[in-house]
C-alpha cells in the first residue's frame, strides 16, 4: 500500500510539473530554452497531415528510448502547422516542413546548443549523443565566440610572459584553435544540423 502511495504521488509530481510548463505558444518555449527553464530539451515536430503511423512509431520510440532513460529531459511535441508556434518553426530553428511532411524532426537541445536529427535512425541516433559522455561534456556550458576569443587572448599573455627576455619565444605552451566553438565531440549524424540558440 505504501509502494502504491508513493508511486502515486511520484506520477502526481511529474503531472503537476508537465502542466506548469506547458508550453503554449512559440514564444513560451523559446523563452524557456533561453534560460528561463534550464536543462536538456527534445522536440519532436511532426506535421498531423502526414502518416499518422510513422508518426506514432517515432514518438513511442522516442518515450521508451530516451525519456525512459533521461527523465529529466523538458520533451515537447510541436505540429508544425500550429499558428502559434511559428516562430519557432520558421525563425528560430528553421524545420524543414518538408521534411517533417516525410517524417518527424527531432531537436535536442543542451545549455543552448542543439542539433536538428531527421531520418528513421533519429533516435537510435540521439540516444547515442546522450549517453556520449564527451557530447555532454562539450555542450553544458554554450562557448561563444567571446569565450574563444578570451581564451586566445590569455594563452598570447601566458606565452608573451614564459618568453626569454632574449626574444625569443616559447614553445611549451598550447593555443586554443582562433574563433573555436564547442558543437561536441562528434559529428551530426548524416540527415543532422548543429545550431546554436541564443540565451539570455
């Protein structure tokens, strides 16, 4: 009976949660992957005039797959025919309704770098970069061009300071590539775009 309650209660918690951050608009979820609701994201898109089967498929695979495993992760699911969610459709993230007429488009998102995954191994492929312990190494904190140019500037003083007064120059030290950002340890899957979203 206790097991029960507690199980109870547990689904009760992440119903309430669920509801609280339903997102009803476009803006509502872009402000939420902005920061206002930090963590790991999964969108799926689908279109509701395309097969309803594949659809189905796909999102089964994605609860059993991946939210089964990481549930922490903020899972949306957009129409992208829905009027008020085209500015994340069409502006922000650019899915290809095209595509998405075909099949589902998943988006997964971490501290502010995501990558678009289409294509029936979507979420065999996803469940590879989330279990990938570099991918989330290099995607928990966002690396801006800022951050890159910071970087290069502290390795040059490092390296002017170590240099022998004779001028010449040390070669013990080692320079971060000019203008690198971090989009993971490896390369989208084939079907797969990396974006970055803006935070705030």
């Amino acid at each position: 009976l206790i097991i029960a309650i507690v199980l109870l209660l547990a689904v009760s918690s992440h119903a309430l949660m669920q509801a609280v951050h339903n997102a009803k608009t476009g803006k509502d979820l872009i402000n939420y992957m902005e920061g206002d609701l930090p963590g790991t994201y999964l969108l799926f898109f689908y279109d509701h005039n395309s097969d309803k089967s594949k659809i189905q498929s796909m999102r089964t695979q994605a609860k059993e797959q991946i939210l089964a495993r990481h549930p922490d992760i903020h899972y949306y699911e957009v129409d992208v025919d829905d009027s008020d969610f085209q500015d994340l459709v069409k502006d922000t993230l650019k899915i290809d309704k095209v595509e998405v007429a075909h099949m589902p488009t998943f988006y997964v998102m971490t501290q502010g770098l995501g990558v678009k995954i289409h294509g029936e191994d979507a979420v065999m492929t996803i469940t590879k970069k989330l279990a990938n312990k570099e991918w989330y190494l290099a995607h928990r904190k966002q690396r801006t061009k800022e951050d890159a140019e910071a970087d290069k500037k502290k390795a040059e003083a490092a390296k002017a300071a170590a240099a022998p007064a004779g001028g010449s120059t040390s070669t013990g030290g080692t320079t971060p590539a000019s203008g690198s950002t971090s989009t993971g340890s490896t390369a989208p899957a084939s079907g797969s775009t990396t974006t970055t979203a803006k935070r705030r």
